[in-house]
C-alpha cells in the first residue's frame, strides 16, 4: 500500500503530466490545423511540432518510470525489463534537447546581423542547415539508445550466466555501477547542443550590443523592433539553459543513486521537479510565438464564455 507522501508524488507527476500534454498537444494541434488550412508551413512550426511531440514522449516514459517506482518497486528492479525503458528515455530526452538547441540556432540564424562569410552561408541555408541538424540528430540520439540498451542488457545476461541465486543478487549490486557510469556518459551527449545553445544565447547578445551601438544615433529614445526581437529570443534561449542546467542536474543526481546511497524520498522530489521543464516549457513557448498566443488566448475567452453561461 503506497503511503502518503508516495500518493502525493503520483497525483502530482500525474498532474504535471497532463498540464504537459495539454501545451505541448496544444502546440501540435495548432499548428497542423494552420497547415491543414494553408497547405504550408514554417521551419519554425516544423521545429515546434518536433519539440512538442519529442516532450509527450519523455513525460509519459518519465511518468511511467515514478509510478513503476511506487507501485512495482521490484519490476523497476529488474534492469532486464527497465531496459526498454531506458532507451525510449534517452531517445526522447535526446531528441528533445536538440530540438531546443534547433530553435535556439533558429533564433540566431533568423534576428542576429553577423557578416562573417560562414554566418551568411548559415543564413541563406537555413532551412536545409535547421532541417539537416533535426535529422541528424535524431539518428544520432536513436544510435544512442539502441548502443546504451545492447550495452547494458549484454552486461546483465553476462552477470546472471551461470550465477546461483545468491550469486546472482550479489551480481546485480556490483552491475549497477558500470551500468550508471555507461548510462551518464551516453547521456552527456546532451552536452553537445547545449554547448550550441550557449554560443547562440552569445551571438545574439553580441548582435545586440553591436545593433544597439550602431542605432545610438540614429533612435535615442525611439522604439527599435530590432533591439525588440533580439530581446525576446535572448530571453527565449536563456530560459532553456537555466531549465537546462536545473533538469540534467536533477538527472545526474537520480542517476547517482545508484553509486550513492539516498533516500526514497529525494528520488521522489528529483522526480517531482525533473517532469516540469518539459512541462512548463511548452507554455512559454506559446506565449513566445504569435500565431500559439494568438489561439491560446481565443480558447481562454471560448472558456470564460462558457463559464459565465
């Protein structure tokens, strides 16, 4: 019988999971209705809709891992059945950090007035250069995966090979350290396109220091759309690399459990808060897109309609 403080966790991490899919479905409804209606999309819809989907996966393989946690603690145990677990995780999660570092390349390649020759080329690329990085990193992360699961799964067939049961427990406890090393170091393949996300958030801080230098005599005092954008997405890309840097440490930390001992209860709140990034992110990114602000608003008014009825 689970106890208090674990029906919390699941009534929350099921909570967070609903307001994740809500933002994120809502972003993919949204803009497949604008292409459904306009036979044509953006690059920057088409990164939304990856983003969105790639967060919908993660949050229903994070969700299922706490509440396997809680309710099947011996099946969450067993690293043989985990594993599947384990790669549609670090598929998602992979997927989902690159398709951020995508929209903060985006942002970049869109606002920022750079006149190094590679800069340009990136520039008048940007599509294939966008949708070449989404491709490419999706293969990448699949790679990942299918290389973290037929790691760790020869790993444990290797232990239990002709081991007695007792053997066999003590096996699985000196396993486990190999296998969180293995599955830290796969997953600080993420460290790649937050590294991409940081020099966009430094490249637009640059183009901005540079436009606002060069408009100083020219708007004193007047509103700059240009200064304006480039605010917006700086404000845009800094948000994902706090999220970023709150989210992988939380990771690494419920990661290391298996190498430090900790309580239930600090993997539980390690849970708790790992789920809202994905979760919460999607809202911001409505509010930070036109077209996403524009329909989320109409749905709030159609709601306070049929409230006031």
């Amino acid at each position: 019988m689970p106890s208090t403080v674990e029906i919390i966790y699941m009534i929350l991490i099921a909570g967070e999971l609903a307001l994740g899919i809500w933002g994120n479905g809502f972003i993919i409804m949204v803009n497949c209705i604008s292409y459904l209606k306009k036979r044509d999309t953006s690059l920057v819809d088409i990164i939304l809709v990856s983003l969105a989907s790639c967060r919908i996966c993660l949050l229903c393989v994070i969700t299922l891992d706490g509440f396997i946690i809680v309710l099947s603690p011996d099946t969450h145990a067993n690293d043989e059945m985990m594993y599947i677990l384990d790669v549609f995780w670090t598929l998602s999660n992979h997927s989902n950090v690159w398709c951020t570092s995508c929209l903060s390349i985006y942002y970049l390649l869109k606002i920022s007035n750079i006149s190094h020759p590679l800069f340009l080329w990136l520039k008048q690329n940007i599509n294939m250069v966008i949708l070449g990085i989404l491709l490419g990193s999706f293969l990448v992360s699949l790679l990942i995966s299918v290389s973290m699961d037929c790691c760790l799964y020869n790993d444990f067939q290797y232990h239990l090979k002709d081991n007695n049961e007792e053997n066999r427990t003590l096996e699985l406890k000196v396993s486990k350290i190999p296998n969180s090393l293995q599955s830290v170091f796969l997953n600080l393949g993420a460290v790649v396109p937050f590294i991409l996300s940081l020099m966009s958030f430094l490249l637009l801080l640059f183009s901005l220091i540079r436009h606002t230098k060069q408009m100083k005599h020219h708007a004193i005092g007047s509103r700059d759309p240009s200064a304006e954008v480039h605010m917006r997405a700086i404000k845009a890309v800094v948000i994902f690399l706090v999220h970023f840097i709150l989210y992988y440490t939380l990771f690494l930390m419920l990661t290391s459990s298996f190498l430090i001992p900790q309580s239930k209860l600090v993997v539980i709140f390690g849970g708790i808060i790992t789920v809202i990034f994905p979760s919460s992110h999607s809202f911001i990114l409505i509010m930070g897109n036109r077209k996403l602000r524009g329909a989320f608003l109409k749905v709030l008014r159609f709601v306070k309609g049929l409230t006031a009825l």
